[in-house]
C-alpha cells in the first residue's frame, strides 16, 4: 500500500485528487494539509511514501515545504501537482528535492503514474514539464539564482509578509514573537540592501526567494 500525503489551500482540489489516487487499490491518502508548515508537520508524524505539494502554499510556500520534507523525512518522495509550468520554478524545487512534477492541467493518467514512480523512489516528469525544464536549461543555466541567501525562516517572514499579514498574525502562525519577526524582516532588508518593505515583497517575488 502506497501512503500518500496531499498539501493544497483548496479543499476542493484536495477531494477530488483524493478521490482519483483511492480509486487506485494499492493508494491510500494518509494526510491532508491546507499549507506548507502543516505538511511539514503531518509528514513527520505520518510517514507517507509521497508528499503531493502544490508551490502556492500559504505559510510556508512548497519549494520550502519540500527541502524541510526531504530533510526532516528523507524517505518520503514529493511530487509537485501545481498550475505552475515555469522552468525557473521546476528548476527551484528539484534543488529542494522534489524527484516529481506534474500539471493540474494534465491527464489523470499522469498523477497515478507519477505516484507509482515515486513510490518506487524514481522520478517522474510529464512531457509539459520535461520541455519546460529543458528550456529553462537551455536559456539560463542550472547554477541559480545569485540573489543573497535568506535563512529559512527570514523566508517564512517574508512570505507571510507578501500575504498581507500583520506582524502580529505572523508572530501567532509561528508561535515567535513581534519583535523576533521584525528582527528577521530587518535582517532580510539589511541582506538585500532594501529600505521598504514593498521592495523587499517584490524582490523576493522576482528572484523566487518565495512564492507569490
């Protein structure tokens, strides 16, 4: 029985994918999440074969979700089951782990396939998403980008703070305090040399240190 874990903001995308992965006989979902800390979370608690992400995940985006998942719980294999068909973001969350990648827009077929693969711990790219890699490879490269580094949580802040949160929300979502998150809204500025907050949402967005 393969033990599958599914991370999406909205219900109804979550139903029906359980729905298609449980007419399988040897699927079972053991897990659902809304957002990317809460899959963290049921992931080391549950142990699924296969986390399915999608990269639009509140809290903590999927590219994060995935290096904390593949870190915390090696054992487990991500797939990514997103709208997003952009090479730079295939490219960015290989290097955090995912071994899968498939469309929302794509064939059922392509979902249980994927699964099968991952569970068998091999990687499964569709053709979409195989060209858009190849083309990603192709124009820029695989060395990333040189934007400076963020610590993982000053990227939890900063992801938070492009939802429109307040400090004081984002301080009750990580269980830290108002004045640690604007410590790590500070040091994020200071990395980057940037004197707004609206400047540092939006050069975050650019060079994919988050998720819009």
């Amino acid at each position: 029985m393969v033990r599958i874990l599914l991370a999406d903001d909205h219900a109804v995308v979550r139903r029906g994918l359980r729905a298609l992965l449980e007419a399988h006989e040897d699927f079972e979902v053991c897990a659902e999440a809304s957002d990317g800390r809460a899959a963290v979370e049921l992931t080391l608690v549950h142990k699924p074969d296969v986390a399915v992400l999608d990269i639009a995940l509140t809290i903590l985006n999927g590219i994060e979700a995935t290096r904390r998942i593949r870190k915390e719980a090696p054992e487990t294999e991500v797939m990514i089951f997103t709208l997003h068909d952009r090479g730079s973001e295939i490219r960015d969350v290989l290097h955090a782990g995912a071994r899968g990648y498939v469309l929302k827009s794509e064939a059922d077929e392509q979902i249980v396939r994927a699964v099968e693969a991952l569970a068998r711990h091999r990687a499964y790219f569709s053709d979409h998403v195989s060209e858009a890699l190849l083309d990603n490879f192709v124009e820029q490269g695989i060395s990333g980008s040189d934007a400076p580094m963020l610590t993982a949580r000053e990227r939890e802040v900063v992801q938070l703070i492009a939802e429109g949160n307040s400090n004081k929300k984002i301080a009750h979502l990580l269980s830290i305090s108002v004045k640690t998150v604007e410590t790590h809204r500070s040091a994020s500025m200071r990395k980057l040399d940037i004197h707004s907050t609206a400047e540092l949402v939006r050069y975050a967005v650019r060079h994919r240190l988050i998720t819009p």
